[in-house]
C-alpha cells in the first residue's frame, strides 16, 4: 500500500509538475489526521513517510518518568533506555516512535481519500501561478468534454473551460479535437482558479494578426478598430505609422497568403481589412467599400453620420440583415444610418407648366394659347406639327384665326433648334 503512495505522488508530480515535495507534505498534513486516531492524544504526535521506501512512521514526544501514570505523555525509564535512548534519565524528553501495529495500511487508505483534495488545491494554486500572466495569448488544446453547452479543454497539464458565450455560433466542435483558443480571464471562483478560453472574442483575430503580420508586431502597423460577428464576418481597421507601408496590403500579405491564415484559423469567416482615417466621412466610406456613397450628413454632437446612396446601392450598403452597417457602426464608434437618396420625379401639374412655358417661349404664341394646346394633349412643339393640321387648330376655341401663324411660328422655332443644335435635326 505504502509503494502504491509512492506510485500515486510520482504519477501527480510527472503528469501534473507538483514538486514531490510538496504531494508528501499535503499527505503528511492528511496522515496526522489519520495517527491522532489510530494512536491517541500523544505528544506532539508526528507522522514521517521515507521519500525511498514509502514507510509510513508515527513519532511523539513522551516525558521519562519513575511511574508512568499518562501512555500517551510519559515512557519509563526502562522503556525509554530499550528504545534507543540509554542515556534515558527522569525528566528528559524523548522521541519514540508509536506507530500502532498495521498503521501503514489504515494511514495509507486514509490518505489516498484526503490525498485528491490536497492535490486539487496545490493544482489550483499552480493553475493561477502559471496563467495569471498569460491572459491575451493563443494556447493550443484539446477537447476533453462537454459540461452543457461549455466545452472543457485539455491544455495538458491543465484544463481550461471555453464557456457557451466565448463559443463561435457556427463552429462544432469534437471530442479529441485539437484546436486553438484566446486566453480571456483567469478567474477566482469558489471552485479555485479557472482558465477562460474564447474564440468569439475580437481579441482572438487581433492577436492572430499581431503573430502572423510582423508589421503589427513590430509596431509599424497599429489596429484602430476592430467589429466582430463571430463565425460571419469581422471589420480590421488598420493604420501605418510608415508612409511607404500600406497598412491594407501588409495585412492581406503576398497574394493574400497572411489573410488567408487567419480566414482558415476562423474557419471561413469573412475579414474586411480597411483602411483608418481620422475623417469619419472618410473612415466611414471606407468602412461601407465597396458601396458607393452619394452624400453625407455628420452631427458631430451626438455622433451620428447619414448616410445617402442611390437605391441599386442600399442593400449593398447595408447588407445582409443589416450586418454591414451594423459593423460600421460598431468599428466607428458612431451610429450609421443608411438612406437611398430620393429622386424627386416631376408631377402632373409640373409637366404641364413645363409644357405650357416651352410653347408661351415661341415667338408669335401667347400663354393662353400656350395653355390651349398642351391642355388639348400637345406636349411638345413636335406633337403639334405630327399630329395636327391647320384646320384641327382653327376648331379650337381660342385658336381659331391664329392656326396657320401658330403652326408656322412653331416651324420656325424647331428650324432654330436644329440649326443650333437644342434638338436633333429633322425633328
């Protein structure tokens, strides 16, 4: 049973990184529990366990004394002198060892139960020790189980948990599979510390650009901004401190090989890497790229932009379900509104004053007679001369007399036209 101890701290201490040490100090602190019953209220009552043989041992301090009135306080004289101690006189106190017959094997059973509480909390304090100083990295792992809907991952000596909200929507995830995760948070729980993983969280794609583009790394290239819909889409604002780089393209990388990384790591997720600008028209035009904006309207009071395009552009602008400018928003830190730009299309009464001006402007015609025609369906010098005669006209009240001079001040009014190039020829 004592070897199988050994085995037990051996196998925590390679598999988990606890200092041997310390697995024999938290069963020591679990055998004292187990020696106070077995042995009895002796003197400070101790319990050693060989780091070689794994023999469990119990010692107390017992006074030398003519009588012995107290087994547990006192030893005689003469058992004191048989017990290795002979120069044992009234008086002196000595250490003996009081290891009850078949202690090992009750010790050992006892500590085996105490043994995993002791280890979880050595392993926990390990677990903070080690990952409270790597919040914000990529660590590997592998999936272990499912407590829910919260996936528990093996990260090897550890295990993390990647909580139902860090999850990405579109993403399934298998039991052995290895994948990578975004440390988000150590945190203390009543449980002790636990590792928070994430692959929903927009740090998760900064930090894969900051490892994959070295301009990033480096600080050439600063992310401005960032807007992430986990699983569909992710908008990267993205600013060069160096003239000669472009921020754009150094992130997208060598025929897109860089980007591509980071879209299959995301398995798929669509990325727009945008160009930062200062001017919220600017960022905001980049950002809704490759829409083509009409004009804009900035309340700067209560950071608000809108936003006009024409109506084959609005959709494209917005995007499905609105994602597009809901990213925009987001990344700007201002709220978008997307508005077709409204063509504004002349009403009946509007064309008929049009009509009636264009005939009144011919010399030889008055507005009245103006009025007449276009009111009788003429709506233009050339539906008078392709539909009418000069006796249509003459029957018209108003008219009458004034047809001929009428038809023939429009004739020459559209040889004009011709002539200097207001309408075609021959119309």
């Amino acid at each position: 049973m004592n070897a199988e101890i050994l085995a037990v701290v051996e196998y925590w201490e390679r598999e988990k990184g606890i200092a041997k040490d310390v697995l024999l100090g938290a069963i020591q602190e679990a055998l004292m529990q187990a020696a106070k019953k077995a042995v009895g209220p002796a003197r400070e009552l101790r319990v050693s366990i060989d780091a070689k043989s794994g023999d469990i041992k119990a010692w107390a301090k017992l006074m030398v004394a003519d009588r012995v009135i107290s087994k547990h306080d006192q030893i005689s004289v003469f058992d004191a002198r048989r017990a290795g101690f002979p120069e044992a006189k009234m008086g002196d106190e000595i250490e003996v060892e009081v290891t009850p017959t078949g202690f090992g094997r009750i010790a050992a059973q006892y500590a085996k139960q105490a043994l995993a509480a002791q280890l979880r909390k050595a392993e926990k304090a390990m677990v903070y020790e080690e990952f409270k100083d790597r919040v914000g990295d990529i660590v590997n792992g592998t999936v272990r189980r499912f407590e829910r809907s919260d996936v528990i991952m093996d990260l090897g000596k550890f295990e993390a948990i990647m909580p139902n909200r860090e999850r990405v929507p579109t993403e399934e995830y298998q039991i052995g599979e290895r994948i990578r995760c975004f440390v988000k948070a150590v945190e203390q729980t009543p449980r002790g510390p636990e590792i928070i993983l994430s692959r929903a969280d927009p740090n998760f794609v900064i930090k894969l650009f900051k490892v994959e583009v070295s301009e990033i790394g480096d600080g050439t290239i600063e992310i401005k901004g960032i807007a992430r819909e986990p699983g569909f889409r992710t908008k990267l604002a993205v600013y060069s401190r160096d003239s000669k780089v472009d921020p754009v393209g150094a992130c997208v990388g060598l025929r897109g090989q860089r980007v591509k990384n980071i879209v299959r790591e995301l398995n798929n997720e669509k990325v727009d890497i945008i160009p930062w600008s200062p001017d919220i028209r600017r960022y905001v035009e980049n950002a809704l790229a490759p829409a083509k904006l009409k004009t804009f309207e900035v309340d700067e009071a209560r950071k608000r932009v809108l936003v006009h395009t024409s109506t084959d552009q609005l959709s494209l602008a917005i995007g499905k379900r609105g994602q597009n400018a809901r990213l925009t928003s987001r990344l700007t830190g201002w709220n978008i509104d997307i508005e077709a730009e409204q063509s504004v299309l002349p009403g009946f009464d509007q064309k008929v004053a049009v009509a009636v001006r264009d005939f009144a402007s011919v010399p030889g015609i008055t507005e009245a007679q103006a009025l007449i025609l276009v009111t009788t369906g003429f709506h233009s010098l050339e539906d008078v001369i392709q539909q009418a005669s000069a006796e249509d006209l003459q029957g018209m009240d108003g008219i009458g007399e004034a047809a001929g001079t009428i038809l023939e001040a429009i004739r020459g009014e559209l040889a004009r036209r011709a002539a200097t190039g207001e309408v075609p020829a021959g119309a």
